[in-house]
C-alpha cells in the first residue's frame, strides 16, 4: 500500500489533470457557442464531439479522484491507528 504521503501527492496529480481538463472543456464551450453563432454547422459538430469526448474524459478523471481520495482517507486512518497504538 502507498504511503499517505505518495497518495496525497497523486491526488494534487489528478487534481491538476481535473482543473486542466475543465479549463480545456470550458474553452470548447465558447468554441461551440462562437460557431453557433456563426452558423459554422460542420465545425461545430466537429467540436460538439470533441466536447462529449472531453466529458467522458473528465469524468474518468473525477472517478480517479474520487478513487483516490478513498485511499487516502483509509491510509490516514491507518497511519493514525498505527500511531495511536505505538504511543499507547
């Protein structure tokens, strides 16, 4: 098992990849609005699939997050009961 340490670490790492995929996704956004607006029909289908793409990305992601996030907890509660017993 990672140590509390490598895991929190892995999670501001999945952290980042989550604020960057967001970022990218809401910039397609305005991509897509703009082309709507301009009636650019085959370039925005085009982004409106790279938008679906990006979503399911960013929702693997958030899984991974939450994943870890679980690992976390549970190797804090470890260390913590570790300690507890070794100061007792």
């Amino acid at each position: 098992m990672k140590s509390f340490e490598e895991l929190v670490n892995e999670q501001m790492l999945i952290m980042d990849k989550l604020l960057n995929m967001q970022t990218e996704l809401d910039r397609y956004r305005e991509l897509e609005e703009e082309l709507r607006n301009r009636k650019k029909e085959q370039d925005l289908l085009s982004v409106q699939d790279d938008i679906m793409e990006m979503k399911k990305e960013l929702n693997s992601i958030q899984n991974i997050f939450m994943q870890l996030t679980e690992r976390v907890i549970e190797s804090y509660q470890t260390k913590s009961s570790t300690e507890k017993i070794m100061h007792d």
